[in-house]
C-alpha cells in the first residue's frame, strides 16, 4: 500500500525571496519580486520501519535549494527571449528592449527556459531528485513552488520500482 510524506514550505519556512524577469508576459516583463513557498510530497511504499523518506534528509535537500536562490535575480539561461552578457563581474540582461546591469554575485543563472513558478518547481523538483537516496520504495516525488499564498505550480516525477 502507498503513501505519502508532505512539507508544506509556508509552515516549515522552507521559502525564499527573489526578483525575476517573465518576458513572455506583459505585467511580469517588469522585474519584480516574490516570497515563494517550496512544497514536497514523495509517493512510496513504508520501509519495514514504516518510513518512505526521513523528514529530515528532505528538509535539508530542500533548504540547500533554495539557499541558492534566496535573495538573488533569477535569470533563465535558456531563454529565447532574454539575453545574456557577461562582463567583468556584472551581469548584462535584454529583456523587451530593456537593458539591465546587475553584480554577478548577485544573480544566479539557472539553466532552465524561464522562471515561472512552473520552471523553477522542475527545476528544484531535478534538484531534489539528486540530493536525496532514491530508494526502491519511492514511486515519486512532487514538488510546488507558491509565489506567494493561493497560487503556485507543481511538478511530479514518477519512478520505476
């Protein structure tokens, strides 16, 4: 029989605080910001202990993720809409004939198409999948990214047993 753990981001503070770029939509074409919210759910079969996955091994996965992103502009490497230069320690970003200069150390380019809320929870979810023992047991692995409460994406990976 299968079951699931659950972290819910808003109460465990597994958050962070960015500022990005949605070219590909008007109003979000702006730089602006968001406290984002980081959700997992993993889908499995108890051990013989009666555990899927150690909460703890997940909070921690989880935290060392978004450590990466808080407090920084994200910026899509792979985005056909945006541009990206390089120069000294300055980020260089085009977007919708706007030009913005940012400190390198204060970006972080991810290798991902867009920030949606929709690419960053593929994003942590490739993470997640990489941090943490992927036992036979789990069957899969959902991840939600909220900008702010009440809206958000979610992500799932399946596994083969």
């Amino acid at each position: 029989m299968s079951s699931y753990i659950y972290i819910d981001g808003w109460k465990s503070n597994i958050r962070f605080s960015s500022a990005h770029i949605l070219p590909e939509y008007e109003k979000c074409g702006r730089l602006h910001g968001h406290t984002y919210a980081v959700h997992a759910k993993v889908v499995g079969k108890p051990d013989e202990k009666g555990i899927i996955l150690d909460f703890s091994i997940l909070k921690d996965a989880l935290r060392e993720t978004v450590g990466i992103l808080d407090h920084r502009i994200l910026i899509p490497e792979k985005s056909g809409v945006v541009s990206i230069e390089r120069e000294n320690d300055s980020i260089k970003l085009n977007s919708l004939g706007k030009l913005y200069v940012f400190p390198m150390n204060d970006c972080v380019l991810l290798p991902i198409s867009s920030t949606s809320a929709e690419k960053l929870a593929q994003y942590i979810l490739e993470a997640i999948v990489e941090k943490i023992p992927l036992s036979k047991q789990i069957e899969s692995i959902e991840i939600g990214v909220d900008e702010g409460f009440g809206q958000g994406a979610r992500m799932s990976k399946t596994f083969e047993g």
